[in-house]
C-alpha cells in the first residue's frame, strides 16, 4: 500500500465544493457562498505558497463556474 503525503492530499481536499454547491443551490446563500468559493480559488488558492495545488484549484473554479 502506498502511503499519502501531504503533497497527496491536499488537492484532493478541494474536490468537496461541487457537491457542497450542489447542496446548497436553492438556498438564499448560494451566490455569496458562490463567490467566496471563486474567490478563494481563483485569488487565494494561486499564491506561490500553494504551488502544488493550483493547478487542482483552477481545474475546481471552472468546474464550479461551469455549474452554476
């Protein structure tokens, strides 16, 4: 069995948001929950720091963007 790392794991953490928004899509949070999540993504998530995860974090902001 292969053991995860830390490099491993963390993309694979962003993989919850589809279905959280998917969740949440007839609430009255939705598009502030929405935006803060793009945000987070597209802003935060691109900082040199998270390297090995931006790439996971744009292919997660399109697919959010793609369904609402």
């Amino acid at each position: 069995m292969r053991g995860l790392n830390s490099q491993d794991r963390e993309p694979r953490l962003l993989l919850w948001f589809l279905d959280y928004l998917h969740s949440i899509w007839t609430w009255q949070i939705f598009d502030d929950v929405l935006v803060k999540m793009v945000d987070f993504l597209c802003e935060e998530l691109q900082h040199e720091r998270f390297q090995d995860a931006r790439p996971v974090a744009m292919v997660v902001a399109a697919d959010v963007g793609l369904s609402s």
